[in-house]
C-alpha cells in the first residue's frame, strides 16, 4: 500500500494538473526531415531560442525526409497534431499547396534577400543554396564545368544521385536538368548513366559515397565544403560551377491550417526568419540564410564560388509535368 501511494498520487496529479500545464504552456509540433531535428542540426537550437521567448514547448516530429513529412500530413488529413512543416522545398511547394492543407503565413517578408524576390502567401523561406556536384581537389584536378562536359568524360569518372522520388535534392537534379536543357533533358541523362555510379534514396548515401571515394562526384550543393571548411579544416572540397547555370533549392515552412496555434506558429516563422533565428542555421543546416547576417555569418560562406547564373522554374511547371520529368530520367537511365 506504502509503495503504491506515489503512483497513485502521481495519477491523480497529473489528471488534475494535465489540463492546467497544457493551458499555460502550450505545445508547437513541427513536422521537419530527421537531419533538421538532429543534436548537430538547427532544431535544437531554434528549439531554445523561440522557447525563451514564446512561453511554450517546442516538440519536433522528425521523418526521413521532407517529402515523408509532408506524405505523413496527407495521410493524417485534418486530424494531424503537426502545427507547422519545416523543410519543405520550392520543388515540392506547389504539391503541398494544392493539398489544401496550409494556412497563409500573413507575414511581410520584403526584407528577405533571396536570389529572387519572394511572393508566396503560404510558405515562409528559411535558407537556400544552389544544387550542385562536389569534388575533391585531390583526386579531380579538372572539374566538368558543364553537364555535357561531365558526359564527354571518360566511363569510369562515376557520380552518385539520389532518387527523386524520396530525395529533394535528386528532385532538384532532375528540375536543374529540365531548366537546363529543356527538351533535351532526355538526351543529357541518356549521356550520363554511363557515369552515374548509383542513384541512392537519400543525400547521406550519395555524399559517404563520395567521401570514401567510391564516387569522383556527389550530388549536393554550392554550399557543402563550408562544412569541411568550418569543422573539419578541409579546404580540398569543392562545388563545381557549371556554364549553364544552376537552380536553386529554397527551404520553406508552412502553417497547417487544422492547428490549434496559429498565433503561435506565425511567431515561430516570424522567429525563424530574424536575425536571431537565422544566425543559427548556416553553420548547422549548412545552407545560405534569407536576411543579411552581416559579420554574424561565419565569414567562410562569402568565399564559396556562386553561380553566375540561377535558373529557374515556375511552381505551376513543376507541379504539372514534375512525375512526368521524373519517369523521362528514370527511363533514359536504366
């Protein structure tokens, strides 16, 4: 009886107390990709900045990656407990869009500094880079400076991808390869499957590929060697700039218009696009912030090459032809 007492106890006060502590310290869950909500990622600390300020609990809900996240809201409908998805990119924007399920962010974002300039009613962008194939100077002396460059090499000169369909980043090659080219887009992929070492599921497989030397390249970004710059003192890893131009990959969230904060959520993204949220993301997320950091952004991004040229696609394109875009490269390269 003695030893049950404080469970009992503990029962009773968390059935009186739950509702209180609820009411007085409310809960914002953010779907995001698992790289986001991990210890070396931004999530934990945005996590503490916005809680010193928000009188509230911030919960993220990590999947394997931003296309799972958004599949788990159209799976869970209105019934979702998410407030807020965290990572979505320009690729997949139109798609979530049309679901229905977002509410518009209300927020004036004119002050962003984007590689254009931002419009979108419902997603709020967070950071950006440019897609892009890394090398190691120690072993390629002579980067591709363009696809077709890239084709012209010899057979055993491999590249590792990721898959489209389960990774932003293999989307964003496939829609950079469109931009590019157009309707050449089927030939320029036919020239690369010679080269093409595999295509994995996600970014982490591609880039331990390249690192371990298995691949001469690696599908990421302009972005990638301020990480080896910044915690590894390597400066071997470089973006290889291409003629044609590059397309740039915009990380966005979004309000989910069944939650119950939405008060909340809008000073989450509010948060998250200041100056106090944003010093906080290159140097974990390892992309380029939206708001002019001045010297509170390590001084390593201002000395990665940019492209000269930024491509582009519209959300209404990509929305209608991105599936068949998808099965025209998987097609030209099996």
């Amino acid at each position: 009886m003695v030893k049950s007492f404080p469970i009992v106890a503990a029962v009773l006060f968390g059935l009186f107390a739950a509702p209180v502590s609820a009411q007085e310290t409310p809960t914002l869950t953010i779907y995001t990709y698992d790289g986001f909500a991990a210890e070396w990622g931004p999530g934990p600390g945005l996590k503490a900045g916005f809680e010193a300020t928000c009188g509230c609990t911030v919960q993220w809900v990590a999947a394997d990656s931003s296309i799972g996240t958004l599949r788990r809201v159209q799976l869970e409908g209105a019934s979702t407990p998410a407030d807020l998805i965290v990572g979505l990119d320009t690729a997949i924007a139109g798609e979530a869009r049309d679901t229905g399920l977002f509410a518009d962010h209300e927020l004036d974002l004119s002050g962003l500094n984007l590689p254009q300039p931002w419009t979108d009613g419902q997603f709020v962008p967070f950071d950006y880079a440019h897609f892009a194939f890394v090398y190691d100077t120690d072993t390629v002396k002579t980067p591709p400076k363009s696809f077709e460059e890239l084709i012209a090499l010899p057979a055993d000169f491999k590249i590792a991808i990721q898959d489209p369909r389960s990774a932003t980043p293999g989307m964003g090659l496939v829609l950079w390869v469109k931009a590019a080219y157009g309707d050449r887009a089927a030939e320029i992929w036919k020239g690369l499957k010679p080269h093409i070492l595999t295509v994995t599921r996600e970014w982490s497989e591609s880039y331990n590929l390249f690192l371990t030397g298995e691949a001469d390249m690696a599908l990421s970004y302009t972005t990638s060697p301020a990480y080896h710059i910044v915690s590894e003192d390597d400066d071997t890893i470089h973006a290889a700039l291409f003629d044609e131009g590059h397309l740039a990959q915009t990380e966005v969230a979004g309000i989910l218009k069944s939650s119950k904060h939405q008060d909340l959520a809008r000073k989450f993204l509010a948060y998250l696009t200041s100056v106090d949220g944003q010093k906080i993301i290159p140097t974990t997320n390892w992309m380029l912030p939206v708001v002019n950091l001045g010297d509170q952004l390590d001084p390593t991004f201002a000395t990665l090459p940019q492209p000269a040229k930024t491509l582009t696609l519209t959300d209404a394109d990509i929305a209608a032809h991105s599936q068949e875009w998808i099965d025209e490269m998987l097609q030209a390269i099996q």
